[in-house]
C-alpha cells in the first residue's frame, strides 16, 4: 500500500496546486468586478458630460435662432406699422378732399363754382392716382420665409453611438518646428512645422500650444490639418514658449520641442523723437486661411499704433496720468510702433476699404462697425484717426470693442464695446448703449480724434484735435481689446 500512498499524495499536491491557483484567480474576478464598477461610473460620467455639452450647444444655438425670429418679427410689424400709418394719413386726405367736394357740389353760386372747379377736379384726379397701383396692397406677407433644416441634425442624433477603438497603427512620431519660417510681428506670432523625413505613419492633425507668456500653463490656440498658423492677440514685449504635436487614430504624438519667441521689441530712442510715420522692416509672413475667431491669418498689413510723447501742453494735459515722466528728457521718446490696418474680414459688410484698408467709409444711412486687426491686452497704446469727410452732422463713433463686438449698430450699444461718439458740436462716452460725460466740442472735416488706451491703469481716453475731450473715460478694461470705429455714408475715416 506504500506505492499506493505515494502516488495519492503526488496527485493531492497536483490538486493542491489547481486549488490555489483557483482562489487566486476567484481574487483577481473580485477586483475585475470593482475595477468594472469603478470604471462604470467614470465612463456614465463622461457620457452624461459629452451629451450635457451637445445639449448646452443646442440651447446655445436655440437661442441664436429665436433671436433671428425675433428680429424678422419686428422688421414685419414694422414695415407693416409705416404702411398703415401712411395709409392713414391718406385716407384722412382723401376723405376730407371727398367731404370738401360735396358740399362744394351743393354750391347754388354757379359762377363761385366755376371759379373753383376746374382745379377741385385736377385735384380729385391727383389725389384718385396717388391710390395707384401697388399702394393698397401689403408690403409684407405675414409667413415666416423661415424654415429649419433640423433633418440632418437629427439624423446624427439618432446615429450616435459608442465607436470602438481599434488599435491599427503606431502614433505619429513628434513634429520638427521649422525654425526658419518661424517669426514674430507685433503681437502676432507664426509657427511652422512638418513631419520626420523617414515618418511614413499616417497623420490626421496637429495641435499647437502656446504658454501664457509669463512662464505658466500650455494651452490649445489651434487643431488642424494645417502645418503654418499664426496666433493673435498676445501680449506685446511678452515671451511666449509654443510646443506642437501630431495625432492620429492611434493616439497623439510626443510634444516637438519647445520653441521661444518674444514678441514686440520696443523701438526707443532716448536721444530724439522718432518721425512719423516710422519705417519698420519687416519680413513677409505666410499666412493660411482663417481657422478660427480667436486666429488672424490674413497677409501682412501697413497701418500703425504709436505713441509719442511730446513736450507741448496738450500732450501734457492727455498724458498727465503717466507719473513717470518727470522731465522733458523723458517725455521726449518714441515708446513703441506697432502696425494695423481696417479689418475687412470681421467688419459689416457695407463697410467700403480703401488706400490699403487705411481708409474706411460705409454705403449705408445706418452706422456699421470695423475693427482695426490688431488686438491689444498690455501696455499703453495710442492711435489717431482723421476726418476725411464729414457731410450732413452724423455722430461717428471712435473707441475700442472685443472682436465680438455688434457690426450692425453704433459702437457702444451692447456691452463689446467703449466709445466716444461726437457730432459737430458736442460728444458723449458710451458703453452698453450708456451714455454718459456729454462734453461741448464737436469735429469737422479734417479734424483728428486720438484713442489712449492704457492697460497698465486699465483707462481709456479720448482726444478731438490734440486736446482732451471729457474726462477719463472709462476704468477698469481687463482683456483683448481692438481699435474700433462706427460709421455711416456720410462720413469718411
């Protein structure tokens, strides 16, 4: 029985073994089972935030859309409002014509009536054609020639589903910066960049991020399929650290390596004023098509920002609010130059460019926005603007606006925007259709409205004609502001 012994413990150790195995195995299943709950919730939570976001978009764009009816329900009742008043009024004429006549025609003076007949009658036959054709019929229709396409959206709606990814391919491999057409102008940056030379895995974008200038976080300023971009709105005399990386279906690329750039070089001189305009050498950037609101990808542009200190009493008077300039020494410099022009791309379409998008005027009675196409959000700035006709006492507006600002009304109205608007005779400051600091003064053809904004003490302030006009005109501005004008035809800037 000893052999039997032996081979039963061989096979219990076996057993013991399959055992052991089986407890371990029945522990990893319990983890499996809390790792799937844990990794439930935190997948309902990201399906719950992704359809939140679709839904918040709708709202959004619900909204938009209302506003839309909106404003063609009241266009309706207006024009449908003026017909009936000037209906009216007609009426009310041709009744009292009609009421005249016959007690004309009740008149036993024969020769009273003769005097009077002849043009009592053109009169009647006037007043019977101005009901001519068209007059009695509506000028507006009551239907809303509006329809909503809402087939294509619902149609996605109901084909949303979890897509499984697949592993298929290796992620790109990280982008070279292309240092040589990399370059700053202003407060604009580009950068340009390409693939390894070897790389053959497929690429479906790239995302680029810049830091905030001041050594902090990275951030997304573009994704797409493009391999240029050039960033606006940064900050002058800044030093912007910018990395890129590719992705694919797989996933995304290791991060390039990261480039420096300083934008803005200040161009002082301590020993005399510089004339103006300036001459600034710069290179020609190559610039893509527009990728989003926040990028300017237009080609390079001639207008300017300056600010020039000089020593006379009005400059003086404007600029009282630099503490730093102490003495004539001081104030006598050229600060920095920064070049921009009128932007066709985000004006109202009835703005008309001329003289390299310098010079703007509008074909409309209404007042239309245009923004200049450099944003500023530090430092001190000062530009001017000349009145190069000014017909019938229209009330221009002169400022600066968020690139958001309404293109359709006077500058001012919603709250994008901080101006001075001015006729011939007296200008009031306005911000979200507030108007304040009503100040005595006016323009006239040839005269020039100067704009110093001050980010540093976060003011604005306005000048007609190299004087102050009205006191500071509005405090506290924290962000990216554009310089911005409002006209209508008959006036020229």
């Amino acid at each position: 029985w000893f052999p039997l012994q032996s081979q039963l413990s061989q096979a219990l150790n076996g057993l013991s073994d399959r055992a052991k195995e089986a407890k371990e195995f029945l522990v990893q299943l319990r983890n499996m089972v809390q790792q799937i709950q844990e990794n439930s919730v935190e997948f309902e939570a990201c399906l719950v935030a992704q359809c939140d976001a679709l839904i918040d978009a709708l709202n959004r764009r619900k909204a938009q859309l209302l506003s839309r009816v909106n404003k063609e329900h009241e266009h309706k009742l207006k024009v449908v409002r003026d017909q009936i008043s000037h209906c009216t009024v007609k009426l009310r004429q041709t009744t009292g014509l009609m009421e005249y006549c016959l007690e004309v025609i009740k008149e036993n003076d024969p020769s009273g009536f003769l005097q009077i007949s002849d043009a009592l009658i053109r009169r009647v036959h006037l007043t019977e054609d101005q009901w001519g054709k068209g007059t009695l019929t509506p000028r507006m229709t009551t239907d809303f020639d509006l329809n909503l396409d809402n087939a294509p959206l619902l149609q996605s709606i109901h084909q949303l589903d979890f897509v499984q990814m697949k592993v298929s391919s290796p992620v790109p491999a990280p982008p070279i910066l292309q240092l040589e057409e990399c370059c700053t102008h202003n407060n604009s940056a580009t950068l340009s960049w390409k693939q390894p030379p070897l790389s053959t895995v497929q690429v479906e974008g790239y995302i680029l991020e810049l830091d905030d200038g001041n050594g902090g976080q990275f951030r997304e300023v573009y994704v797409g399929k493009e391999t240029m971009c050039t960033v606006d709105g940064l900050h002058f005399n800044s030093t912007y650290s910018a990395r890129v990386k590719a992705f694919n279906k797989s996933g995304v690329s290791p991060y390039s390596k990261t480039l420096v750039l300083q934008t803005s070089e200040d161009t002082q001189s301590e020993e005399q004023t510089l004339p103006f305009p300036v001459p600034l050498e710069r290179s020609q950037l190559r610039r893509m098509s527009p990728f989003s609101s926040t990028l300017n990808l237009q080609p390079s542009f001639s207008g300017r920002s300056y600010f020039e200190l000089r020593s006379s009493a009005h400059q003086l008077s404007l600029h009282s609010s630099l503490q730093s300039l102490n003495s004539a020494v001081d104030i006598k410099k050229m600060v920095a130059v920064a070049w921009f022009s009128f932007d066709p791309a985000s004006a109202h379409a009835d703005i008309i460019f001329s003289n390299d998008n310098l010079t703007v005027t509008c074909n409309s009675y209404d007042d239309r926005v245009v923004l200049g196409k450099t944003g500023f959000s530090k430092g001190l700035h000062y530009w001017e603007l000349s009145i190069d006709r000014y017909d019938n006492h229209p009330d221009p507006a002169f400022g600066v606006a968020r690139i958001d600002v309404l293109k359709d009304a006077m500058l001012g109205k919603d709250d994008k925007a901080w101006a001075m608007y001015v006729d011939n005779n007296r200008s009031w400051f306005m911000h979200n259709n507030s108007h304040t600091n009503r100040t005595e003064g006016g323009i006239t053809k040839g005269a020039t409205v100067g704009v110093l904004l001050d980010l540093t003490r976060r003011t604005l302030t306005f000048s007609i004609n190299e004087d102050q006009q009205g006191p500071v005109a509005f405090e506290n501005l924290e962000g990216l502001f554009f310089p911005a004008v409002s006209l209508n035809r008959n006036v020229q800037v």
